[in-house]
C-alpha cells in the first residue's frame, strides 16, 4: 500500500528521527508536530518530492533549515515553529516553493537578514517569523506577494484532496484539512475551519531595524500585521490606511516617531491595536474608533496626548482631526468681525439716533407701541370669551 498521509502529532515520541524516509516516496503530508523528537531534521525528508504539507512544530529539533527540502517544489505548507533551529533562513527558499501558503518558523533561533527572495512567494498567506533572531531591514519587495495583495478568500479552509492506492486497487480520495497555531492579538490560537480566510505577517521579536517599508501598505488584504519587538525606526507610513481589511496592528516596543497618520483611523475593522513603547508625538486623531482603545495601546509614548490618555495637548488648536484642516472655517476672519462691528454701529444709529433727535417720529413710534399694545390686549381678551362660550 501506498502511505500518503503520515499524522503522528501530539504524541509523547522522543529521539531521533530515523533516516530513511526516501522509502516513503509517496507520502503527501507529514505531520509530526507536538511530539519531543530532537536532532536533526534527517536528509532524506528531502526526498519526499510529493509533499504538500510538512508539520514538525513544537519538538526539539537543532541544526539550519534542511537544504534537502529544496527538492520537495510541491510543498505549500512548512511549520518547523517552535523548535531549536538556527541559522540564517536559506536565500532558495523564496525560489524552490512557488506553491507555498503557509510558513512558519517562529520560536527557533534563526539569524542573518530577511532574504529579498521571499518576495517571490506570490502564494503565501501566513509568514510567521517571530520570536528569532533575524536582524536587518524588512524587505520593500513585500509588495509582489501577490495573494496577500488581494482581498478576500473564497475558501474558508485550506482542503488537500489526496488520492490513495493499494498496490493497483483505487481507494477513496483523503480529504484534509490544515490547521494552523500561532498568537493572534495576544494569545495562541489554533484555525481550521477558517484558516482560508487568515492572512498575516508576524515579524515580532526580532532585531529588525531601519523603517517600515511604504510598500507593505499594498497588501490590501492583510488581517493581520505585527512587527512589534523590534528595533524600527522612522515615522508610521502616511498609506497605512490603505490595509482596510486590518483587523490586528501591533507596532509596540519599537524605536518609531512622529505623529499618527490620520489614515490609520480610517481603518474601520481594527479591533486590535498595540503602539506603546514608542517614540510618537502630537495628538492622537479625533472622532474616531482611535479614542476607544486602551490608553494602555498607547503608553509609553512621552510625547502622544490626547483622548484615551489623560494627557492634554498643549496646542488645542493643533490640526490632528481627520479633516486635516480641509473643514477649518475660512470665512470667519478678521474682516468679518470688523464688517460685523460696522453694521451693528450704523444699524444701531440708524434707528435709535432718530428717535433721538426727531421728536415728531419718537412721538410717532411710542404711539405704534401703545396702539399695538391695546390691540393685542383685546384680541386676548376675545379669544378668551370665545373659548369660555364654547365650553359653556
């Protein structure tokens, strides 16, 4: 019989991974994950050129990133997390998997730089680097991957159909459903039945340094994007508003200044947001679902006031509305209030300074009042009678 699907997770297994998986040509996925298995990742998983999906998190494995696996092309799933794996992340990984959704490597100990070729996964959906040691920029290629430039999924799972066989019998195809855990706004979780619809970057705790590229703003269809814990720097990208979709931003514990851009509370689905422990100024934009955060998503930041915090600005004119000033008032300017000074003078005069000086119009005037007077007295006085006879 041909093994195709290999499920072993969340087992107590231990010790090293025997070498001799090249028997098993045929095998599709391989899930090993939750286990305690150490050493190396053996060679010869590498020549499981079928393999679609490889799970090996949360285990003891040491050594770089297996270069055999760059033979496996039909891989669209790697989650090696949580292991202690090292060295730099292999500059072919971003050519040999053109077919790749899923990848994961966090809690492991890889270092050296974001290679430029992982810009060419236009299939990918969730990378996860967090919690390594990777230093460096963040690429500005992010742009050209191409399905988190894209909104939307029409699939709410990531389904593999695998057709089985025993010897030159056919038996039913395997249906199987990846699962996916990672932290999501603060916690693990783990997606199934809705892992189609996740889309997310986490480079959190790293050593990462220099700006957030401009061109991360084109992957319109990101929920989720966290870069927290590292050593950014520069100002929060004016097209930060452009990632509508945004569910989760988390941009703490960086080195990041100047103000926040009015776009970002244009964002309507952001139900997360995390900007402590930064170097941002000014105030924080006004009648927005910005003011409904935790003053705690924005602590740490000297120089930020404004609505959570109970910290006033200094300069209440300060223009940090979303308007951007573009709905200031412009007619009300000195030379209406002296136009309003004039015509309250000449009007005041015109009327009173007559009665003043002209007694035969003063006499003229009170004499309008008093018939005025008397008029309105008697009409009171008939509606009265009228409404007494009517009741009667």
């Amino acid at each position: 019989m041909s093994l195709t699907y290999l499920n072993l997770s969340s087992n107590s297994f231990s010790g090293e991974l025997p070498d001799c998986w090249s028997h098993l040509d045929t095998l599709v996925m391989l899930d090993l994950s939750n286990n305690a298995f150490s050493g190396k990742i053996p060679k010869t998983i590498g020549s499981l050129l079928r393999m679609e999906t490889l799970k090996l998190r949360s285990n003891r494995f040491v050594g770089e990133f297996p270069s055999s696996l760059k033979n496996c092309t039909s891989l669209e799933v790697i989650d090696l997390g949580d292991n202690k794996l090292s060295g730099p992340i292999p500059t072919w990984l971003g050519v040999s998997f053109k077919n790749l959704v899923i990848l994961m490597l966090s809690t492991n100990h890889f270092n050296g730089s974001m290679p430029s070729q992982l810009c060419h996964l236009t299939h990918i959906k969730i990378m996860d680097f967090s919690m390594n040691n990777i230093s460096g920029s963040i690429p500005k290629c992010l742009n050209n991957l191409t399905s988190l430039a894209q909104k939307g999924n029409p699939n709410l799972s990531s389904t593999h159909t695998y057709d089985g066989s025993c010897g030159d019998e056919q038996i039913a195809p395997i249906n199987y459903e990846d699962d996916a855990s990672f932290i999501w706004k603060g916690r693990m979780q783990t997606y199934k039945s809705t892992l189609g619809l996740v889309k997310r970057i986490d480079l959190s705790s790293n050593r990462l340094t220099g700006e957030i590229p401009s061109e991360i703003t084109h992957l319109v269809g990101l929920i989720s994007l966290n870069l927290s814990r590292n050593q950014l720097t520069g100002q929060i990208t004016p097209e930060i508003g452009n990632l509508q979709s945004l569910d989760s931003l988390d941009l703490s514990r960086n080195h990041i200044d100047g103000r926040i851009p009015t776009s970002l509370a244009r964002i309507d689905r952001l139900s997360f947001l995390d900007l402590s422990y930064n170097n941002l100024s000014g105030k924080i934009p006004t009648g927005t679902q910005l003011q409904s955060f935790d003053p705690l998503d924005y602590a740490e930041n000297p120089q930020l006031c404004g609505p959570p915090l109970k910290k006033m600005c200094a300069d209440q004119n300060e223009p940090t509305d979303l308007s951007n000033e573009e709905d200031k008032d412009e007619f009300i300017t000195l030379g209406f209030y002296i136009s309003m000074g004039i015509g309250f003078v000449a009007g005041f005069w015109g009327i009173c300074g007559t009665l003043i000086f002209n007694r035969s119009w003063r006499y003229a005037y009170f004499k309008l009042l008093n018939d005025l007077n008397d008029w309105l007295y008697v009409r009171v006085a008939l509606i009265k009678r009228q409404l007494k006879l009517a009741h009667a």
